[in-house]
C-alpha cells in the first residue's frame, strides 16, 4: 500500500499470523483513507461443477431475518444469500419488463393460501436470493438441508430466473442511480455489519431515523429501504438505501442527503454502542439502554487515531493507536486504551489494556491472573 509517509509491504503469504493486530484488516478496512493498494496477492479458486440460484419469498422481512439466522447457526449458508425488503421487491419487480416474479410464484401463493398455513400480504412480503455452488452431490445435500430451514418459516420457492436476475440488479444498482440523477432523484447506500439479535432493532430505527429527518427537512417524495447483504455465524451485514427527488437544487439536496445520511449512520453508531457495551465488560452487567452523551475523535491518518467515548449509564471508554516502525521495513499498530464502567453494586470497574505485536494483554485488578 503506498500512502503519504511511504510504502507499507507484507513478506510472508502465510494464511494466519498470530502475532497481534491484523494490518490487513485496517488497510482494507480504510476504504482508501490511509492509502492506495497498488498490488496484492488474491487466491484462486476452481470454478464449481454447479451453479445453482434460487429465490424465496418469505411473508415479511422479520420472518426471513429470522429463517437466515437459523441458517447461519447451523452454518448452512450457501454461497450467498441476500435478503430484501419489501421496498426492493416491490423495486425489483417494476425494474423486471417480464414481470417474471409473478408469473413464477403466483400459482404458489394461491396453493399456499388455500392450505390454510397463512395468507401473505402485499405490502410486507420479502425476497431472498440465493446461491450454491460445488460438486452436484455435495449442492443437493446442502439445498435438501437449506430447504428443510427455509420451509419452517413459511418460504415459497420462487425460482431460479428470479434469483439469477435478483443478483443483475445488483449489478446494475449504479447505473439505475447515475440515471435517476438525471430525472431529479438524489441517492445512495451505506452499510453497517451487526449482530443477529440487533438486526431487526437497527433496521427499523435507521429507517425510522432517516424518515424523519426527510420530514424535518421537508422532503415529501422518497424512498428508503434495507437489505441483509451477507450472513456470518454471528451477525449479518445490513445495506440501506435513500433516495428522494432534488428538483432543481441538486448542490444543496446533495447536502441533504449527506446530513441526513450523517444522522443515520449516528443511529447505527448508538446501536453498536449497546453492543460493544455487552461484549466488552468482564463482569456481568443488566442489559440497559445506553446513550451517547460525549463522543470525541481525531483521525490521524497512516499515523494512527484517538477517541473518547462516555455513555448515559456511566461507561466510559478511550483509546490511541499509532504507526510504530520496527527497524527499516517493519511497521505495527500499537492500541493502548481504557475502558470503565459502574456495576450493579456501585462499584467502579477499570480495565487498561494495550494490543501491539505481543497480541492484545488487558490488566484490571479484578481480571483472572493468567
């Protein structure tokens, strides 16, 4: 990576290194910020003997959210499998001139309603898409296990046409927004990873959050939507869209969006708040709404960053990293921070802790000695 202070170059092609800190994730985590990747080493992989694709249609965003989740814990995700809201269905099947997802899943929705299981509603329903890939026996077990999961929360198949053209669309997200700049619509998406039991809160208070912003600002047409891009063990990554019409004043709604943006990505930031909360303490804590009451930060590019960060119940958190060189060719990240917090019983909990090439070491009197 070649960034202002010089060029940052990893020897060894090992596949894990346990040796602190991972400067891999901090390069391509920066989004460019720190520096430009100018070569890289990529893995190959052979292409699979099957590709399949698939699509479900599950009665509101919830009940998928919850399917993928059950998937992911018994680590059944197939290649890939996104889940889109309601919002995007709808976008996806004005933006299809076949019309093929009703064509497709008509018949089955009046089978499924007509075997009293449950009757689906319009303006809730959602779309997933899905696919696998590898050798022919070992796709047909992974779809009969997947399947099986997906049944369970009341998914109708939709078909292999639906899937193929649900990843096209993505494709072509880009281009679809280039030309809605030209017809007056101003927008974007930005995203957010999270843990499943926090998806489906964060979903609806960034939308929630967004939308009143809009109204603030007194925005009347537009549009706002959300969709789980990838699913891991654990959590899942969320993507939301904004769009809304900039008339004639393209400067000042593309200063909009940008505020409005701002405060959507500060819900999300409250959000991940309770959840660093609930991870990090080494006692065990009553589960409270926290809110942000202080947050400082200061960016210092290749070199390294600070932040402080105080919440409305009492935790209080801060931490420095910065660029330490070791010898001619050697660089590490070296992360020193505290982290307090009040327990149940009045007392006040202290945590120091530094992560440099020795690997992470926190110290509290109250820690296990190891």
């Amino acid at each position: 990576m070649v960034t202002a202070k010089g060029v940052l170059e990893k020897q060894f092609t090992a596949p894990r290194c346990s040796i602190g800190p991972d400067f891999d994730h901090v390069v391509f985590g920066s989004e460019g910020t720190l520096g430009i990747v100018t070569e890289a080493v990529v893995q190959l992989r052979r292409i699979p003997d099957v590709r399949r694709y698939e699509s479900l249609v599950f009665p509101d965003f919830e009940t998928g959210v919850r399917c993928l989740r059950e998937v992911a814990e018994k680590r059944l995700q197939p290649v890939s499998i996104r889940l889109i809201d309601n919002i995007q269905f709808k976008c996806s099947v004005l933006l299809d001139p076949a019309g093929v997802w009703f064509s497709g899943i008509k018949e089955q929705l009046k089978k499924f309603y007509l075997s009293f299981i449950c009757g689906f509603d319009m303006d809730k329903i959602v779309a997933a898409t899905v696919l696998f890939e590898g050798d022919a026996e070992s796709v047909a077990m992974h779809e009969k296990q997947f399947y099986a999961i997906t049944k369970k929360y009341g998914a109708i198949r939709g078909g292999e046409k639906n899937g193929k053209k649900g990843y096209q669309l993505t494709f072509v997200a880009c281009y679809v927004r280039d030309i809605a700049w030209d017809m007056n619509i101003v927008g974007e998406s930005f995203e957010t990873a999270v843990s499943w039991d926090k998806c489906i809160p964060l979903y609806n208070s960034v939308l929630s959050r967004m939308e009143k912003e809009l109204i603030k600002r007194g925005i009347k047409h537009y549009a706002m939507s959300g969709r789980v891009t990838q699913s891991y063990d654990t959590g899942c990554s969320v993507y939301f869209y904004l769009l809304f019409r900039h008339m004639d004043d393209p400067e000042n709604s593309l200063k909009m969006f940008m505020e409005i943006e701002e405060a959507a990505r500060d819900e999300i930031l409250e959000s991940f708040v309770c959840l660093v909360v609930s991870a990090v303490v080494a006692v065990p804590l009553p589960n409270k709404d926290a809110q942000i009451v202080r947050f400082d930060n200061d960016h210092k590019g290749i070199d390294g960053y600070s932040y402080q960060v105080e919440t409305s119940n009492g935790i209080q958190q801060q931490e420095t990293a910065e660029l330490r060189s070791f010898g001619d060719d050697n660089a590490a990240i070296v992360v020193r921070g505290s982290y307090s917090f009040t327990a149940d019983d009045g007392q006040v909990y202290t945590v120091n802790y530094i992560a440099d090439e020795n690997g992470f070491q926190p110290e509290a009197p109250h820690l296990p000695k190891a």
